[in-house]
C-alpha cells in the first residue's frame, strides 16, 4: 500500500498526471492507493462542522475522500466521514483522518464500495446517516 504521495502510482500506471487535486492547500495530504486497482485521497478537510441550523456543531470536523476503483468500475466516488474530535488537538484530527483513510482503503482493497457517509471515532469508522448529523 502506497500512502501520502505526490504522484498516484496507480494513475500514473494507466498513462495519467498522477496528480490529486485537494480542494485548497490548507487540505492535508492524505492518500492511498495499492498502486493498480484504486486510490482515495482527501479532497477537503478536516473542516468544522454545520448543524442544519447553520451553527458549529462541537467535537466533529468532516472530511470528504474522493476515490477511484477499477474493481468496482467507478473513475469517480466519494464518501465523507465525520470525525468526533473531542479532547484532540489539530495534529490529533489529521491522525484521525489518516487512521480512516487507511479504514477507508482496506474497504476499496477488498473489493467492496464505501458507504456514502461515516463516523470515525476511536479508531473505528460506523456507517453515519448524515440526516442525524443535525
């Protein structure tokens, strides 16, 4: 498994840049891939989190992965995860993230298609309806 790279060997091995866009430069590098039938990567976040009211909602930031499957025939998907940070610093919320990337793409090398939305709370990633998440 190939993590945090600049160039996706898994694009670039199907005659692409290998590049992955994230959605503004405060976005950490946080990717994966096997190098041949996926990868996933962090397109935003970790950001604070909106109630359906507009308002922060305290101890969660969300963080959307983009990825690609050529086991699952998909050039394009996507999946968020809501990541409780209560008692974590910054550095602690980016470890989060990497712990559920990696969660993320044990999903995608085994074949199967990640859920649409979960919650990542102390180590272990739960399917999320995201119309609880008010």
């Amino acid at each position: 498994m190939f993590s945090n790279f600049d160039s996706c060997p898994h694009c670039s091995g199907k005659g692409r840049t290998g590049v992955l866009p994230r959605l503004n430069e405060s976005t950490p590098v946080v990717n994966r891939t096997d190098g041949k039938s996926f990868h996933l990567f962090l397109f935003d976040g970790p950001s604070v989190m909106h109630g359906n009211s507009g308002g922060i909602v305290a101890g969660r930031s969300s963080a959307t992965f983009f990825y690609a499957s050529g086991a699952l025939n998909m050039p394009h998907g996507q999946t968020a995860v809501i990541v409780r940070t209560t008692d974590l610093d910054r550095r602690g919320v980016v470890g989060a993230v990497e712990t559920a990337a990696d969660l993320l793409s044990k999903i995608l090398a085994s074949g199967r298609r990640p859920e649409s939305a979960y919650l990542y709370d102390s180590g272990q990633l739960s399917v999320h309806s995201m119309s609880a998440s008010s």
